[in-house]
C-alpha cells in the first residue's frame, strides 16, 4: 500500500467570490458566505460527499469547484427547497436560493417595492420603526444616535404618574 503525498495546507480558499479560512473546518468556513447557513453547509457538504471536519485548506481543486457547482444551483442536486431562503419569488414563481451581493441585492429592491406600494411593512421601514410586531415602549427610540430618556408628563416630579 503506497502513502498517499501529504497536501499542503492553503490559507485561502475562493469559494462562490468569498476568501474562506483554511484553517477552519469546511462547515464552519462555508457559513461565512452571505445567504449560506449551518444547516445548508451540512447539507452541500452532503451532497458532494466531503467530510464536515476535513480543514477547508484541505479541498482539492475538484472538491472546491463540486462545492460551487452545487452552491450556483442546490436544486439541481436535489437539496430540499425549504432550505432555500427565497421560496415561490414574486418575479417568477419558483424556489430560488441567492448568495452574495445578489442577496443584498434582492433584499434591497424588495424593501423598495415595500415602501413603493405603501404597505404596512414599507411604511414601517420608512419610518425606522420595527417591522416585525416588535414593541416601541421600551426599544426603538433613537434620535440621531444619541439615548433617550423615558419622556415624563409635565408636573410630576419623578415618581410613578
């Protein structure tokens, strides 16, 4: 049985137009790509039959090019589309998963789209105030980057009113 050559370890590995960690594991260094989450990594690492643990350094050239192939399209590798973060888009109808700048991208004409057709969520977002049903009471109070106080009743002095 002959040893397989030891492969060097290289410190940076480009993956979907982001710098990955060599030293890290290939799981964990995947996460670090904008619209990429845990549970999406196990499941790319899955489908290319790559160790979760193995050092991202460690990648051949092919293992790195599967690893993208299978990022630029997840459906076409039969990763479950509830794992994507953009199901049923507007625009098209069907079950997309965006990375990167495209991401940021698409959120952003979303949110303008939003304030465009005076929704709900849009007047909210213009007005810097929570979207999601958060409470305004005790968070959310901003005046140009400086805290503010609870504001009283004129009359009191301190107490309860």
């Amino acid at each position: 049985m002959a040893e397989q050559p030891k492969q060097e370890l290289k410190y940076f590995i480009r993956i979907a137009n982001t710098d990955l960690d060599g030293n890290k594991p290939i799981s964990n260094s995947l996460t670090k790509i904008k619209g990429i989450s845990y549970m999406l990594s196990n499941a790319i690492l899955n489908t290319a039959g790559i160790q979760k643990t193995k050092k991202t350094g460690h990648l051949t050239d092919e293992e790195a090019l599967k690893i993208d192939d299978i990022i630029k399209d997840p459906l076409k590798f039969k990763i479950p589309s509830w794992l994507f973060n953009r199901k049923k888009d507007p625009d098209d109808n069907a079950d997309k998963h965006l990375i990167g700048t495209t991401l940021a991208f698409v959120q952003d004409n979303d949110i303008k789209m939003m304030k465009k057709i005076r929704s709900y969520k849009g007047v909210r977002h213009s007005l810097g105030l929570p979207v999601r049903g958060q409470r305004t009471r005790s968070n959310f109070r901003k005046n140009k980057g400086k805290v503010m106080g609870v504001k009283r009743k004129e009359g009191t002095k301190g107490g309860r009113v």
